[in-house]
C-alpha cells in the first residue's frame, strides 16, 4: 500500500486558498472547453433533430442545400410516382414539393439584416414534419399571400410576429400564425404556400423534395436505383444525413476554434498548476524526506504528488462544468455556413461533454504535477531531512 | 542472557567523505564499530564531526564510500534503493529533532504510516496502533493534529510511530534538542523504557551530556574517528 489518499486531499485542502486559486484558472479552461464542445453539440442536436430518419431528401446532385438545389418539374412527377413513397391516411403521396428561398430580414434588436430561410410548403409537408406545431394563429390558406413564422424568428426579426406583415418577393405577406418547431432548424424558417412563392421569386423549379418511406430499410436499394436512373438528375439522403452534413461545417469550424483558444488556455493553467505543485514541494520537503526515511519508495512519492496534482485539476474541472451547466440557459443563433441561413440553438450539455471535461481537467493536472512530483521522488533523503 | 551481548549492528572499516567541487572533505574514516542487542547508545562529539552521518548510515538513508554496515543478518551497504527502503520499512524506527510529524495527519494516522507498507489489515493496524499510544500514554489524543500537541507529545507520537512496527534498532537524531527540561526528560524515560522493558536497540546522536546520560554506552566522534569513553 502507498501513501493515503487522504494525505494528498488533505494537504490540497490545508492549502484551500491556493488549491481555489489554481483550480479556478483551470476551471475556466474547461469552462471555455466544455462551452465549445456545448456549442458544437447544441448546433448538431438541433439540425440533426431537424431531420427524421424515415423521411429521404432529394436534391440536385452535388447541391449541398436546398438553397442551391433545384428540381425540374417533370423529375418531380416522376420521383412523386415512385413505389418506395409512402401514402398517407387520405390516399394522397406522403411527399412533398417545396421551394427554398433566402431572404434579407431586420433583427428586432439592432437592426442587424440578417438571412432568413422562407419555405414554401405543400399539402404534405407539416404531416411529414411531426415536430412542427402551431402555437398561435392558423396555417396559411392555399393560394394566399399568407405565412407562418417559426418563433425563433417571430421572436428576433422584424415584421415577423403574429399579425404583422413582411415584404418580400415584391408583395405583402401578412403572418397569420406562428409555429414552435421545438430545438429544430425548422424555427428559424418562414412557411408560406409554395405556388404563391414560386410566382413571387419567379422561380420555375421547386429546390427540393421530401417525402416518407413506406419502408425506411429499403433507402439504399432506392437510392442506388434513382441515382442510376438518367432521367433524373437528383440526389437521395435520409433527411436525418442531410442535417448532419449541413452541421458538419460549422460543427467543425466551432471544434477547431475551441480547441486551439482550449490549448492556448490550457498552457497558461497547466503552468499554474505546475507552480502550485512545486510550491507545494517546496514546503513539504522535510514530510517528503520523512516518509521516504520510513521507508516509502520512490514511486509511492511520486504517485502521492502526481494524485494530488489530478486532484486539483478535478476540482478545476469540477468548478469548470458547473459554470458551464449555466450556458444551457443561453439560445444563440449564428449563420449556418451551409445554407447562409440564420439558425438559433443552444448549449447543450450531456454526459460525454461532462466526461471529457473532467478527463481534460485531470490531464491538465497531470501534466502541472509532473515535474514536480518527479522531483519531489528523486529527492536524497538526507538533505531533505537536513531542510528542517 | 547471551542474546544481549551479541551485536546487532557491525560497522567495519566505515568511511565517507564529502566532495565539493574537487575539494574532498572526508567526515568518516576507517570507523569499525559494534553495538550490541539491547544496548542504548549515545553517539556524542562536535558539530562536523560526523556522528550525524554515522546514524543515517547506520539506519539505511545514506551511502557509504567504503566498508561495510550489517544490521542482524543484512548488509546494508549492499542493498538497492529499493530493498534499502523495504528494510527500513521493517527495521528501523527513526526519532527525529523536529519530529518530523505529517501536519495533515491525525497522531493515529502519523502512528499507522509505517504499517501500510506491510500486509496488515485495517484491524490489525488499528491494534498495533492503539497499542503503541498506549505505551507512549497518548491514546486519548490520537485524534489530534500535530498542531494540536505539544511537543514533548508530538515527540511522544513520533516515538509511538518509530516503535509501531516492532522494529530491531531505533536511530534518534538529538531527540530532545527541540524540547524543555521537562519533557526531554520524559522523552529520555520512555526511550529508557523501551531499552528495558521492550529490548530495543536504540543509537542516539546528542549533544546534551543528560540526555548521554541515560546511555549505556558514550561514543565519541572526534574529526570522523571514534574514541570510547
């Protein structure tokens, strides 16, 4: 058996106001960690929540978005006939038509234009979107000039809430309802009838098309068969896929920002830690010489130290998490690289994101008691005691 | 009793020096050396005169140059690092100046260190544990902190760790140099006692000729050569 435990706890707590010290710069290290890895998470739940697994999405080959997809009428008739769609109570396709546009809207704070996705939708797309619901209002009338707004974007963007009217598409569209999509892409979007946008954007294709497997297994044989086919120029990814490759980007780019300001930071507490570390070598010469006198080996030492030193790095990280946890209060939104779109989400913390963050703070404590430790080991016996 | 009078510990042709730079101060010289089972050994002499380095070879935590130290059967000058540490973990007990107590440890957990190097278990330990604050008279303040004691019972508590696991020789390094008159003379009855009645070996370095005293037997170290009075 080693040295307890308790020796190395005990003696980070003796120090209480250097052990707070030490780990709180290293609590806001992981703070900064773990709110990158929060943000990340949070924008890939929402646009991966976007998508459900059943439903296929079919774009124009090699268009990332349906902001840059179009599909040709008569590609359109023929993928509505396809056996693999699945029919809905009323006896009509589970499939639908719809157009993509990005419009230029105010932000009701600042001022700020912003991008803002307006969708024109078909008969089937709410059915297809179960995670829709209308929460004030009604849904437009076929054949009006009437939206829906998400309420992320009722909520930031001007001319946008219930009643009120927007311009675009050189015409008047009045909100007649808003809808919560929950954590979705779908609440940053504007919904209105697609044959009533696609006359105002002067657009003679649709951008995309969704519809609902009948049988979700048979996606690949379908979409080998529909990619061969030279009729048609489309592309098919589980709506779920699609969502995840537009994150994919931003996800990314999030990722690596976090973690080069993460390693940057990391230096300057692992530093810190290191100097707590020889600090408290320094004072506990004399102890250390007396247990290794007792006969206590080298590595017993060193394993005591190196103990303490993960010790106070978990405390860092403890206290690191905690303040993150607070960050799920926050939304934010940012532009979704992918379709140039505005996109609201929030931080989002699970118990990976938890994990690592612990895991991170102990090898920042590691690497900070390394060399300490190594040396508190290595010291000659004799002159320690002499250190009185 | 025959036991008593053979030796514990056999120094032969002992020497060790000190080098700075290329200036080589010797501290001991040729010292060959018996003590036999039992006895209380005062190890007396000047500053520099190198009684100190003669106890920490004696008790495993130095290196000589040349010569030989045997404790009972082992040759300590001819062990590694780490079986040194392994002997010393059941062999030696140290008693030191300044104590040496572990300040976030209670007195009980100060006292149970050297019995987690072996296999006992946690009852065990707490027997063995008990036992010596018993036999130093501290039992009742073996929740305490070092802080919380005195030093005359801090040395006591040192002690009760020394002893706990019943090892062949104590070494003691001006054990009542930091202590009153009164309490190093408590300190001096109980290492009296442990000679007698538990049959320890016990090598003292002092510079206090009372302490001496209680020694059997007074060696004096003169520039790292022994003398016996």
């Amino acid at each position: 058996m080693g040295i307890p435990y308790s020796y190395s706890f005990r003696n980070l707590w003796t120090r209480r106001l250097t052990t707070v010290l030490t780990a709180s710069g290293m609590g806001l290290v992981v703070f900064v960690f773990a709110a990158t890895l929060m943000l990340t998470e949070g924008l890939e739940k929402t646009l991966v929540e976007t998508g459900s697994s059943d439903n296929v999405v079919l774009l124009r080959k090699s268009a990332n978005s349906e902001v840059q997809s179009g599909v040709e009428r008569y590609q359109a008739s023929l993928l509505e006939s396809q056996p693999e769609v699945a029919i809905g109570a009323d006896g009509m396709p589970l499939l639908a038509k719809e157009l993509v546009v990005l419009i230029n809207l105010k932000k009701r704070v600042g001022d700020k234009p912003a991008n803002v996705i307006i969708r024109g939708i078909d008969a089937a797309s709410l059915k297809l979107r179960p995670a829709v619901r209308l929460k004030e209002g009604r849904m437009p009338r076929p054949g009006s000039a009437e939206v829906v707004a998400g309420e992320s974007v009722a909520k930031r963007f001007k001319g946008c809430g219930l009643g009120e009217t927007l311009r675009f598409g050189m015409r008047d569209w009045r909100v007649v309802g808003v809808f919560d999509a929950g954590a979705t892409g779908f609440s940053s979007e504007i919904w209105g009838d697609r044959d009533q946008m696609m006359q105002a954007f002067r657009r003679p294709v649709y951008s995309s098309m969704i519809f609902r497997m009948r049988d979700p297994s048979a996606f690949d044989a379908y979409k080998a068969r529909v990619e061969a086919d030279p009729r048609l120029t489309v592309e098919a990814k589980r709506e779920t896929q699609y969502y995840l490759d537009q994150s994919e980007a931003m996800a990314t780019f999030l990722r690596i920002l976090g973690l080069v300001l993460t390693i940057i930071f990391s230096v300057g507490a692992v530093i810190g830690a290191t100097i707590t570390m020889y600090a408290a070598v320094a004072n506990r010469v004399t102890e250390i010489g007396t247990l290794r006198a007792l006969g206590f080996q080298r590595k017993s030492i060193l394993a005591s130290f190196i103990i303490e030193a993960l010790l106070l790095g978990l405390c860092g990280g403890v206290l690191g998490v905690f303040a993150a946890s607070f960050m799920q209060l926050i939304t934010i939104s940012t532009m979704n690289w992918a379709s140039f779109s505005e996109l609201a989400f929030s931080f989002t913390l699970n118990f990976s994101i938890v994990w690592k963050s612990l895991l991170f703070s102990a090898v920042m404590g590691f690497v900070g008691g390394a060399l300490p430790a190594l040396r508190a080991s290595r010291m000659n016996i004799v002159e320690a005691l002499r250190a009185t | 009793m025959s036991e008593a009078s053979e030796p514990i510990v056999r120094i032969r042709n002992l020497s060790k020096a000190y080098r700075r730079g290329t200036q080589v101060i010797p501290v001991l010289t040729d010292i060959n050396f018996d003590i036999a089972r039992g006895e209380f050994v005062a190890l007396m002499g000047p500053s520099g005169s190198g009684k100190s380095t003669l106890l920490n070879l004696i008790a495993g935590i130095d290196s000589a140059d040349q010569g030989s130290v045997l404790v009972g059967d082992v040759e300590i000058t001819r062990l590694g690092e780490s079986d040194l540490a392994r002997w010393r973990a059941g062999s030696v007990g140290f008693i030191f100046q300044f104590y040496n107590l572990i300040p976030v440890l209670t007195a009980y957990e100060n006292v149970e260190l050297p019995l987690l190097l072996t296999h006992l278990s946690r009852r065990e330990r707490r027997e063995h544990v008990e036992a010596v604050l018993n036999v130093v008279g501290l039992a009742d303040r073996m929740d305490h902190y070092p802080s919380q004691l005195s030093g005359g019972q801090q040395q006591r508590v040192a002690i009760a760790r020394a002893i706990v696991t019943d090892p062949e020789i104590l070494v003691a390094d001006e054990p009542t140099g930091d202590l009153d008159r009164a309490s190093a003379e408590e300190i001096l009855q109980l290492m009296d006692r442990l000679v007698h009645d538990f049959g320890k070996t016990v090598i003292m370095v002092t510079h206090d000729p009372r302490a001496a005293e209680k020694a059997h037997l007074i060696r004096h170290l003169e520039k790292g050569e022994l003398s016996v009075t």
